[in-house]
C-alpha cells in the first residue's frame, strides 16, 4: 500500500515597497494584506493574516507561500 500524498495548496504573495521603504504583501486569492518595517516582517504579517484567513474559512491548514517582488 503506498503512503496517501497530501498536496499543500500554495498562495502566491506578491510583495512591494514604497517610497519611504515600507513593505506591503497581498495574497489576491485570499483578500489578505499586511506590511512591514521590513521584508521579514511583511512575511511573517502575511503568513500570520493567511493561517486566520484559512482557519475562517475552514480551507486545508497545509499551505506553503510563494513571495513574487515587485521592487
């Protein structure tokens, strides 16, 4: 019997900055944004604002994030 594969769904993030150096992440799929000082932070808000989004909408907790820069 073969072990069950279990396929995360993967979100795609787009990331940006602004003229004084603020970083803002979106996911379009879920309506989510967030931004940070820095881009570490930005992810981290986004992971945070995606995993709440998930979890309300009851889909698959199993997701990994696909950061796109825009800058």
């Amino acid at each position: 019997m073969q072990p069950s594969t279990v396929s995360k769904k993967t979100y795609q993030v787009i990331l940006d900055k602004d003229e004084d150096g603020m970083i803002f992440a979106r996911c379009d799929d879920l309506h989510a944004n967030a931004e940070g000082k820095t881009e570490a932070e930005a992810k981290n808000n986004i992971k945070e604002a995606i995993e709440l989004m998930v979890d309300h909408l009851n889909k698959d907790k199993s997701f990994s994030l696909k950061f796109v820069h825009k800058y």
